[in-house]
C-alpha cells in the first residue's frame, strides 16, 4: 500500500520531498475498499490478516480478502 502512495505521489522518482514525506504518514488513514465496505487502510489490513489467518486454517482460500486500493490523491 505503501508503494502505490508513493507511485501515485511521485511516480518512478525515488527520491521524495519532505512534504512528500508527511503525506505519506498519513496512508494508513486514507480509504480502501474491502469486503463491500470503503474503510480505513489500517482498518482493512486488519480484516486482510484476519481472513488470511482463517483461509490458511480452514485451508478455503475463498476466505481471503483482499482491499482494494482507492485513490491517494483524495
């Protein structure tokens, strides 16, 4: 996630700018969309591993879901 923010902030330049820098701590705060709900990024990563954890013990890898990723400029 990380690195579509920092794609989407500074395309292929690797080298960032200070307020580059402070937009990108606030990444886990912007919005993603998972499980048919549009929530905080640090939120669906939690509901990520969650159902990560439950694919891999009910091996049903239908369980896992992943977020989608919406857009960092808003």
């Amino acid at each position: 996630m990380i690195d579509q923010a920092v794609f989407s902030i500074n395309g292929n330049d690797i080298n960032l700018s200070t307020k580059q820098r402070r937009e990108l701590t606030g990444v886990l705060h912007k919005n993603c969309k998972i499980d048919e709900k549009i929530i905080q990024i640090s939120n669906g990563i939690e509901i990520m591993v969650d159902s990560l954890k439950n694919s891999i013990l009910q091996q049903n890898i239908e369980l896992l879901k992943l977020p989608t990723l919406l857009d960092f400029n808003n």
